[in-house]
C-alpha cells in the first residue's frame, strides 16, 4: 500500500483496531467466564469485526470530513471544486493544516504589500502634485496678470511671457521624465546597444556642463590621464543621461571649489565600472535606501532651491538595471558621495 495511502486511512485503522482488540478482550472474557474459550473462533470475530467497523468508521469520516473541508477549500479558494470532485477527501488533516497556514501566510505577505503600495501610491500623487503645481501656478500667474492688461505695456508683456514660457518648459520637462521612467519600468523603451568610447562620452559631458559647474566654482575632471579610448558595449545615449544625471547632481549638492571626479576602472575581465565622485554635501545613511525612488528628496523643507524633476536618479536607476548592470552609491554624511555602475567592456 502505498505511504499516501496509509497515511490518508491512519485514522480508521488505528481507531478500528482499538475498537477491535477492546471488543476482543470483552468477548473473550465473557466466553471464557461464561462458556468454553475458543482462541480460532475469537480471532475470526476480531477479524470480522475490525473489517467491519474500519469500513464504518472510514466511510463516515470521509463524509463528515468531505462535507467540511471542502467548504473549507471553497471558501479560501486553495482548489477547485472540480478538484475536490475528483480527488476525495478523507481524514489527512496534515495537507489542509500545510495549506491553511501557506493561504494565511500568503495573504499576511500580500495585505502587507498592498499597504506599502498604498502607502507609496499616496507619496507619489502628492509628490506629481507638489512639482507640477509650481510650475503650474507660475504660467497661470503671469498669464493672468497679463489678461488684467499688464500685456500693454511691452516689456512687461515681453518679461511675462518668457518666464511663462520657461514655467512650460518645466512642466513639458517633467512629463517627459515621467514618460521615459514608465517606459523604462515596463520594459517599453527599447536599446540601441553599440560601440562607444566611455572616456570620449566622459568628456563630452563635461563640456555640456562646465559653465554650469564653473558658476559654483567646481572642477569636473577624470582621477587620471586616459591616454588610450575604452570601449563598452551599451546605448550611448542613455549612458549619457545616467552620466549626465549623476554629474548635474554633483554640482546641484556640491560645495564652493569643489570637484567631481570620474574614474574608469576594470572590475573583472568584461566589467568596467565607472565612478562619480564629489566632495559636496554627502547622504545621510537613513536616506541612501530610497534614495533611487521617484521624486523622493533628502531635503524635505519643500523649498526646492534646486531644480529638477525629482527624476533624475530613479531614470538612472532604471537605464543601467535594463542594460542588466548594477549601479551603487556611497556616501559620508559632510564628506561627499561616490555613485558608480558597471558597463560590458569590449575590445
């Protein structure tokens, strides 16, 4: 018989087997009392009788039990009914215990989710409305006054309409940014993988941004001379963009004669990893975990003396995890910070 089988008939045959050693010993007192003990005939009686009350007892449970559990598995939607239907159901309690517990214990795991969601879903609508209401109300603002006939007057209407115009720049800025990290998240925004020369996009990037970085007088340079190019297998494009991103922000949170620095090292045989590294501010260790969500800021005073999106880093995040690489921050409270990522290197 197999294990299955005994298992699921364990209940029967041992309370059959009680049954029928109990009767047995109360027969057999009786006979040898009252009558002439014969040990064959009593044997028989016991057989008989064991046979007898297992099958009793084992139908009965079945019925008892098949009428409740599957009440059970219908309720908690474990099987179909069909199932149920199929496969009858009879005194093993230890696969329906087993299922209870991975239903109950899945659903703790799925309401838990479903309240970080929540919770994350709130964050978010309240962050989308913080950072278009701005823009938002300034165009409306110069709009207006110019309706109430500031327009008259040209250079005020000329003055008016460029600031709006840069409020709608804004708000076209950040709908993008939202279009490219949904896109990114849901694997819609395909790759141009190619061939490029890493220090080459290095160095082109810090030419976008050196009037930038030279107002807050810091220096964007590489960690040494790279005398000779190196080739990495990706989308250039957006690897200018996690560049772009990471560099912006250096100099977003970095101090008066500060630097940033990029170094370009191998990590393994077909690995580089690329480094930024500023000596501004530096993160807060409580911070650096969500740092990579959307729109979330370590300055939460709502001021937003630097601009942006709030994007910029999830963008990031989402480019180099769909080149299948790994991107990592450290970072010292006052001292500055390191983002880095990896890149397949190539001959």
């Amino acid at each position: 018989m197999p294990k299955k089988t005994r298992k699921t008939y364990k209940f029967a045959i041992k309370t059959a087997g009680y049954s029928s050693v109990l009767l047995g010993f109360l027969f057999g007192l009786y006979l040898y009392i009252f009558s002439v003990l014969n040990v064959f005939h009593l044997l028989v009686f016991i057989a008989l009788f064991f046979l007898g009350c297992f099958s009793i007892i084992q139908y009965r449970v079945e019925i008892f039990i098949y009428k409740r559990v599957k009440k059970i598995y219908d309720d908690l939607t474990l099987l179909e009914s069909t199932s149920l239907r199929k496969k009858r159901i009879t005194t093993d309690m230890a696969t329906l215990t087993q299922e209870i517990d991975k239903y109950a214990k899945d659903k703790k795991i799925e309401i838990e989710m479903l309240q970080v969601r929540e919770e994350y879903r709130k964050e978010f609508l309240g962050n989308v409305s913080h950072e278009l209401k701005t823009p938002l109300f300034t165009v409306q603002g110069y709009i207006l006054t110019l309706l109430e006939g500031a327009g008259n007057d040209k250079n005020i209407r000329e003055k008016y309409l460029d600031r709006a115009s840069k409020g709608v720049e804004r708000l076209i800025y950040i709908v993008n940014d939202l279009d490219m990290i949904t896109k990114l998240e849901v694997g819609d925004l395909s790759l141009k993988i190619e061939k490029f020369d890493i220090v080459e996009l290095v160095s082109n990037v810090f030419e976008m941004f050196e009037m930038k970085a030279a107002k807050k007088r810091i220096t964007l340079t590489f960690d040494r001379d790279y005398n000779t190019p190196i080739f990495v297998n990706a989308d250039k494009e957006r690897i200018q963009q996690v560049l772009t991103n990471l560099v912006v922000n250096s100099i977003k949170y970095g101090h008066d004669k500060g630097t940033t620095e990029v170094s370009i090292e191998d990590l393994i045989k077909n690995k580089v990893i690329v480094r930024v590294t500023d000596n501004g501010e530096g993160i807060l260790p409580n911070h650096i975990p969500r740092l990579f969500e959307r729109f979330y800021r370590v300055d939460k005073s709502g001021s937003r003396k630097e601009g942006g999106s709030g994007l910029g880093l999830a963008i990031v995040k989402h480019i180099i995890e769909a080149h299948d690489e790994k991107i990592y921050i450290e970072s010292d409270f006052g001292v500055g910070s390191e983002f880095s990522f990896t890149l397949e290197k190539t001959k």
